[in-house]
C-alpha cells in the first residue's frame, strides 16, 4: 500500500478553513470526539470522515491510511468512531447549509445511514 498523496493536505486545510469556526468545540458537545488515544485529534477524525464518505474509501482502506500515517487501528474501531460522528456531521452541516440541508436531514432517519 502506497502512502497517501501529500496534495491532498492542501486540500484538507482549505476545507478546514470552510467549516464553522466552533468545530472542535461542537465535536466535544455532540461526543464525536471523547479523547484522544489512537485518534488523537478532532481534524484526524474529521479527516477519517472524509475518507469514508467524502471519497467513499472502504473501512479497511481508512484503517489502513491512518496506520500508515499514524498509529495501528482496525477497520472495527473505524467504525465504531463513525458512528459516533453522525449528529456532529448533521449539525455542521445545517450550521453550514442553514434551511437549504433542513429538510434533507431531517428526512432521513438514522437508520438509513450506513455507517
């Protein structure tokens, strides 16, 4: 397995110039983020969200970019770590999206998300 492309750090640091200025903070409150052992950062977990479903990376292939980058974790514990993401991204995104996301969101049940 190749390492990821530097390129998209660039990338990644823009976006994170997009997104709310409370972030961090609202990951805390919605219990994204509880602590950092493996994931040791809100932008890494930030960042395994965008693998899995910005550019659709199967579990096994973020598992495996995040042990060659940072530390050893499996595609279980990814997982798990995802699930715990949803309402933090739901909440970004009305705060980003304001009414336009509302209804999209709100028309999709939890159930429905495959995490």
């Amino acid at each position: 397995m190749s390492l990821p492309s530097t390129n998209s750090n660039c990338t990644f640091e823009s976006f994170v110039q997009e997104l709310p200025p409370k972030y961090k903070d609202s990951a805390l409150e919605f219990k994204a983020f509880c602590r950092g052992r493996k994931i040791k950062t809100v932008e890494q977990l930030l960042g395994l969200v965008l693998q899995y479903c910005g550019i659709d990376l199967v579990l096994r292939e973020v598992a495996g970019n995040f042990t060659l980058l940072e530390e050893r974790i499996s595609d279980t514990a990814i997982h798990n770590r995802l699930k715990a993401c949803v309402p933090w991204v739901k909440a970004m995104l009305q705060e980003m999206m304001g009414a336009l996301i509302g209804p999209l969101i709100s028309a999709w049940p939890a159930s429905n998300l495959r995490l």
